[in-house]
C-alpha cells in the first residue's frame, strides 16, 4: 500500500505521539511504501517561521533527517498533482491539505491523516 503523511502525522511519528492502531501498524509494515511529500515539508517550514512549532535544527535539515532515519520516501510536487489540484472543490480552503489530497489521487495513496475533514474529500483515509 502507498501511504501519504499529512504533516501533523509526520511530526507526531518523530516524537514518538501516540498514533492509533490502525496508522501506526501501516506505517510500520515494511510492505507498505510511506510517502513524505514536500508540501507537508513547506508546511513544518512555515509554522517553524511562524512560531508554532520549535524545531532543533533548521526546517530543511531538520525534516531530512527525520525522513531518513523513518525511511520514508519524498514525494516532490509533480505537475499531475497540480491538475488534479486545479479541479478539487473549494470545500477546505487550507493549501496544504487541498495539495495533499492532490497528490494521493495522482500516486495513488491513502491518506494518514487525523484531519476528520479529509474524510470528505476524494481519497482513501487512514487514522482510527
């Protein structure tokens, strides 16, 4: 299964949050492919530059790292998300979540995301 990481689920496996059963057996399975994508990265960025969340390192070094060591994938903004983009309705004004809905319907990924409003949108979700 391809799996793609909202950024909250990211930062959570990092730190060691509790995940539910569901999620944290998916991205455990080493069968399953686990995808970091770059928006989720532009999003940890800001919110470092904003204040809301303090990081030990700079953003970049910092995501890398911890992408590496959870051994996850990155997933760069490919012009198939963005046309597929352009056409998600505008029922959720926020950027990165409408980027990621994206680009699990071009790669073909579930969703690991506690957000209950990408439930509603066009792609497979896993969380509880």
């Amino acid at each position: 299964m391809n799996l793609l990481l909202d950024a909250h689920a990211f930062r959570w496996w990092i730190d060691g949050d509790p995940i539910p059963p569901p999620a944290f057996d998916a991205l455990s399975d080493p069968r399953n492919m686990v995808w970091l994508s770059a928006a989720s990265a532009w999003e940890i960025t800001i919110k470092a530059s904003l204040g809301k969340r303090r990081l030990p390192d700079r953003a970049a070094r910092f995501v890398e790292e911890q992408r590496q060591r959870s051994a996850f994938a990155w997933l760069p903004i490919e012009a198939s998300a963005l046309d597929i983009l352009q056409d998600l309705p505008f029922d959720h004004r926020d950027p990165f979540d409408r980027l990621l809905v994206a680009q699990a319907i071009a790669k073909s990924c579930t969703l690991v995301s506690a957000d209950p409003a990408m439930g509603a949108r066009p792609v497979k979700t896993i969380w509880s």
